[in-house]
C-alpha cells in the first residue's frame, strides 16, 4: 500500500513539480538552477503540508463540530416534523400523502445505529491508526520524492524496454495512447480537485452569508460530492435542502437552493472548463450512463474515475474507427 500511494502522489505531484523546476531552471543563480528538480519537489511538498495544517486548523474542526451537532439534534428535528406533518388541514392537497405511514417506516430504523457518534469516531480513528501508520507515511513519501526526482529516468528506461519488446509501429502507438491517456487522467483529476475545492469554498460563503446552519459542513459535502460529474452535485444539493428545510425553515432552504444551483451553473459553464482546458468532449448522456454502470461495481472510485475511463475507451474507438475507414479507402 504504501508504494500504491507514493505512485499515486507522484502522479498528482508530476505537473506541478515540473513547472516549477521550468522555473527554477530560469533563474540565474547556478545553486537552483542546478538544483532545480530537488527545490521544486521540496516546494510542492512544503506547500502540500502548509494546506494540510490549516485544513487541519481550521477546516476539520469546525465540519466535526457542525457534524456532531446535526447528529445529537436530529431527534429534535424528526419530533418537528411529525408535529408539523399532524397540523397539515385536512383539504390540503398534502393531506392525501399518507405521511403517518411513512413516519412509521421511519420509526422503525434506529438512527442511532447508523448515526452514533461514538461509533463513527471510533470507526475513523480505526482506519486512520490502520491506514496512516507512521511506518507506511514515511515510505509513501520517500518513495514518491525518489519518484519524482527520478521520473526522466524511469520514463526512458520504460521507451527502452518497449522498443526493445516491440516492433516500431507497436511502439508508436503505445506511446501515443500513454501520452493521450495521462493527458486525459491527469487533466480531469486535478481539475475535479481543483474545482471541488472552489466549489465548496463558494457553496460554504454563499450559505454563510445566508446564515445557513451547517454551512461549513453542507459546503464541504456539495464540494467532495462535485468530484462526481453530474449525479453527486444534484444528490448533495438535494441532501443539503432536505437539512436546511429542517433547520431553518422551507423559505431559506429555497433561496439556498437557487443560489446554490446557480452557482452550480455557474461553476459548469465557466468555472470548471476554464480550469479543464479544453473539454473531454464527452456527451452528458454518455457520463451519466458510465458513473452510475462503472460506480455500480467499484463503488465510489469508479464514479470518480468514470469519465477519464470512457474518454480512453472513445479515444480507441475513435482510432479503430478512422483505421477501418481508411483500409476500405485503400481496398
């Protein structure tokens, strides 16, 4: 796992060291520019732990505060709605919604089972004492510095063995899809990063500014649901209206929601294409259908990565495609 994880953090890690080193290899003092790739990748890292001690500071903090205070006060939220869902009058177009069943259904799932505090706290502090050894830290990050710092390398050592294995055309088309192929991942999972974060910073401020309760904690869930296309915005906005229905009434949760969902638009129709580049020209139809196939067997990853997989597979089609048409060309 740990070698998995320095993989994956020098994957992430690749193109901002490497613009960095273009710009230590720019300066006129023969130490950094000498030196360039060790001071980029330790000016990634550096800048990397600075974010992580202030979401540590001052993010998580308040999301655990927010969230251990929605737990120990749904009873009380629930109690505020059986008693608004009695006093309905009986010739309201409501009143033909057997809301008394439903309630009952509802009765019968022990929310402390899956919302106890205690248990979720100790579940997590399971997986994090598990997961993040001191151990498995240590070698995640030397290996992904060694890595980093020995990329060139490792990439022509790579070219070598595949020209040495294959023939020249076999080789070329290798080639070509890796570089079209990381191109693709890598623009599409640090720009889905990239723009969660955005997004969950403008959710959180916008909801502020509303005096939403659980603003942090709402705008911190729509922000990580965002890294889904298309289906996790809309299931997180929906969760975050529900909550604020139950918090602070029907009124604010709809101007919450307009606002919201215009900052949403906002976000895909210029924020997040602008962080993108050029577009993976995919059709909406097409990623709906691959997140929901793809996430239905790998769970939560596959959902994520859902899109830059069927943008590989249409870049083969497309090729294959083109292929055909020139053989009947030629024939």
């Amino acid at each position: 796992m740990p070698f998995i994880m320095a993989l994956i953090l020098a994957y992430l890690f690749y193109l901002p060291c490497r613009k960095i080193e273009n710009s230590f290899k720019k300066s006129k003092n023969k130490f950094v520019k000498r030196k360039a790739r060790w001071l980029s990748i330790f000016t990634v890292y550096i800048i990397t732990l600075i974010l992580i001690l202030i979401i540590v500071k001052f993010i998580v903090p308040t999301v655990y505060e927010s969230f251990a205070d929605l737990i120990s006060t749904l009873p009380t939220y629930y109690n505020n709605m059986k008693q608004t869902i009695s006093q309905i009058p009986e010739d309201s177009i409501l009143s033909n919604i057997d809301f008394m069943s439903i309630i009952e259904n509802l009765e019968e799932i022990n929310l402390q089972d899956y919302f106890n505090l205690e248990m979720i706290t100790e579940y997590a502090k399971g997986i994090i004492g598990f997961a993040m050894t001191i151990f498995d830290v240590f070698v995640t990050i030397i290996v992904s510095i060694y890595l980093l710092a020995e990329r060139r390398e490792i990439v022509d050592f790579a070219k070598k063995l595949c020209g040495a294995l294959f023939d020249n055309s076999t080789y070329k088309a290798i080639g070509k899809y890796f570089r079209e192929s990381n191109e693709i991942f890598f623009r599409f999972i640090s720009s889905q990063l990239l723009d969660g974060i955005v997004v969950g910073i403008l959710t959180s401020i916008v909801m502020s500014i509303l005096h939403v309760k659980y603003a942090i904690l709402l705008g911190f869930m729509i922000g990580l649901f965002n890294l889904i296309p298309y289906l996790g915005a809309i299931v997180a906005v929906v969760i975050a209206i529900i909550i604020t229905i139950f918090t602070g009434g029907f009124t604010q949760s709809l101007w919450m929601a307009i606002l919201v969902i215009i900052l949403q638009q906002i976000d895909a129709n210029i924020i997040n294409p602008k962080i993108i580049g050029n577009s993976l020209k995919i059709s909406p139809i097409l990623i709906i259908f691959s997140v929901t196939v793809i996430g239905s067997y790998f769970g939560i990853m596959g959902m994520f990565l859902a899109v830059p997989i069927v943008a590989i597979i249409k870049l083969f089609i497309q090729d294959y495609i083109k292929y055909k048409e020139m053989k009947e060309v030629k024939e």
